[in-house]
C-alpha cells in the first residue's frame, strides 16, 4: 500500500509540474517597445538580406502616442532605411514607413541612379492611442498599404529599383548611412516588426500563408538593450533609450505570431488571426 500510495503521489507531482509548466508558458508575458520621440531609437546594422528589391513588405504595430514636427513627406519614422537628409551619394532611402500627425500612413522609396521619390500617403487614418497593424507592399508596379488587414490605399507607380545604400535599419527613427540619427523620431510604442523580400497579397496577409521573410523581431525580450532577429539572418538591433512596455495589442487580427520558423527565416504554421478573436501575442 505504500509503494502504491508513493507511486501516485509521484505521478500528482509530475502532473502537477507540467500543468504549473505549460500553464506559465501559455501565460508568458509579451512586450513592446515604448519610444520618447525625443532621443529614442532602435539601430538594425546594414546587412545585404535587409537590402530590398524591386518587390518587399514591411509589417509593423504600432501605437503613437503624439504628432510633433515631421520628416519624409510630412511623417515620422516608424521603420526605415535610410534618411530624408541627403548622404551626399544620391541613394538615401530603400525604403520607409512613417505616420503623420493626421493619421495617415506613409510608404515608399528613393528610385536608385535617379533620387526621385516614389510613395503614397494613405487615406485611412491610424489614430492616436490605439493599437494599429501596418502592412506596406511594393510587387514592382504598385505601392499598397494594408491597416488592420483592409487595403487603405495604392498607387500604380510602375517597375523601380530601390536606393541601395548603406544605412542602417532604423526603428522609430531613420539615419544616415554613418549611423548619425535624424530629427524627428516617433513617440509610441511599436512591437513585432518584420520585412519581407516579396510583396504580401491581401490572403496572406489574412491567412498567414507568407513566404521571403529576411527580418523578424517579435519585440518579445522584455528586458536589456538587443532586439533579436528570429530568422537565421541573425540581424540584431541595438535599443537606445525606448523602454520595454507591456502595453501589447490583444484581440486583432494585428496581432501576428508565429509558431516557428523553417531554416530560410519563413512563417511556418502560422495560425491565422481575425479581428475579435483572442489570441496570445508572440
């Protein structure tokens, strides 16, 4: 009887172990980062997988808190590479996403040998104080930009190549190819940013079905001052100044999370999130 007894008390035990186990686990705590608009910034060095092409997306939360003065086309840099400042080599921007004081959304680039600015300024406003998921795409023809997984605006601009360059990633912030930040930077939060070399369709990016991803940083460390890329491209950033938050979206299909990844840095099964469902945040 007390062999019996020392058995199933073991096997509460190991119960109870697993189930305090997953139960942490299925709870852990997701951040973002929160960023001054003042001196607050994350740097991803220059790397040649993060030089897009003439088709990409960018994928970002975000969560603006304040308008101020602005940059590229009237918007504050939310993830960019490259400046609105001339570097003095006539290639300074591959790509940027910025918000406006208005609301609105601002994508594009600097056409490589020309300097000419290619972008649009999407209608659908992305308010203040609220949770928002930014998807922008260029497929060598058309500028698009995706809010909360609906089309908010596109432009027909035709097949451009990109500046090239070597300016660093910049997050809430845009630099120069030496690194030196420029004015204005974004004040929010801003969580799970990811660039793509293909141009994401309207399915996948509601279904999840994404392949070409270079850059992913899920913002998920919660503490100390390196953004870790998930992909095998090892990507890292450096943050300066913003401070961990665990203020995170919740219930919207901006909410992207990824359950792995495979050995090229592509989303494999992916579960799909639609607005008003509830799913944990990665």
């Amino acid at each position: 009887m007390t062999r019996r007894r020392h058995r199933i008390g073991l096997k509460q035990s190991i119960i109870l172990v697993l189930v305090l186990f997953f139960g942490t686990a299925a709870k852990a705590q997701n951040y973002s980062l929160s960023f001054d608009g003042v001196d607050d910034h994350v740097l991803i060095p220059n790397s040649n997988s993060l030089q897009v092409d003439e088709t990409f997306s960018i994928s970002v939360l975000i969560y603006p808190t304040s308008g101020g003065s602005d940059s590229w086309h009237g918007s504050r840099p939310v993830v960019t590479k490259g400046s609105a400042y001339n570097d003095g080599v006539g290639e300074n921007i591959n790509y940027y996403v910025g918000w406006k004081t208005d609301g609105n959304i601002v994508f594009g680039f600097e056409v490589s040998g020309t300097g000419d600015d290619k972008y649009i300024t999407a209608s659908t406003s992305v308010s203040p104080n609220t949770w928002s998921h930014i998807v922008c795409t260029y497929d060598n023809a058309d500028l698009k930009v995706y809010v909360n997984g609906i089309i908010a605006d596109a432009a027909n601009i035709g097949p451009h190549t990109p500046a090239t360059g070597n300016h660093p990633v910049g997050v809430a912030a845009a630099a120069r190819a030496s690194g030196n930040i420029m004015s204005p930077r974004f004040e929010g939060k801003i969580d799970n940013v990811r660039i793509f070399d293909t141009a994401l369709s309207a399915s996948s990016i509601l279904n999840g079905n994404e392949t070409g991803l270079v850059g992913y940083w899920n913002f998920n460390e919660g503490t100390g001052t390196t953004l870790t890329d998930q992909t095998s491209n090892d990507n890292d950033g450096t943050i300066n100044g913003a401070t961990w938050s665990t203020d995170t979206p919740e219930n919207t299909l901006m909410n992207p999370g990824f359950e792995t990844l495979d050995g090229d840095g592509n989303a494999v099964g992916w579960g799909a999130i639609h607005a008003g469902e509830s799913q944990a945040h990665t």
